[in-house]
C-alpha cells in the first residue's frame, strides 16, 4: 500500500486531464499549461502542510524575536 497513491494520483491525473485534453474542443483549456499545471502543485504542496503552519512559523517568529513567550493583553475598545 505504500506507493498506492502515488498510482492512484497517476490514474486520476490521466484519466480527467491527457484524455480531456487530447480532445480539440478542450484545446483552449488546456493551452498553455503553464498556466494551470504550476498553481496547481503549488496548491497542492500547500495542502500536504499541516494545518496553519504558515501562522505557527509567524508566531515562532515573533517569540524568538521578542525573548518573550507571553501574549499581548491589551483589548480593544468596546464601542
């Protein structure tokens, strides 16, 4: 089962994509790749992270910066 995905993504790419794409109805479409292809393993690179990884790192940040692990109590004004 350890490389199951990996075919499963093969198979599912092919099927909806090279064959969608080899018809010339489609051509427009699929014309240039570029276009749609990088976003969407940029997209999906994202997507294997786990959950608000991209703020963690901010926070880490902003803790080792400070020296500090404590959080800011000031509240906004109630209107």
């Amino acid at each position: 089962m350890g490389l199951y995905w990996i075919w499963s993504y093969v198979i599912a790419f092919y099927s909806t994509v090279l064959v969608n794409c080899a018809k010339p109805v489609n051509w427009h479409n699929c014309w240039p790749p570029q276009d749609w292809l990088a976003p969407s393993i940029s997209d999906y690179i994202r997507a294997r992270q786990p959950p608000y990884h991209e703020e963690r790192k901010i926070l880490e940040s902003v803790e080792s910066s400070n020296g500090r692990h404590e959080m800011d109590d000031r509240r906004a004004e109630s209107p």
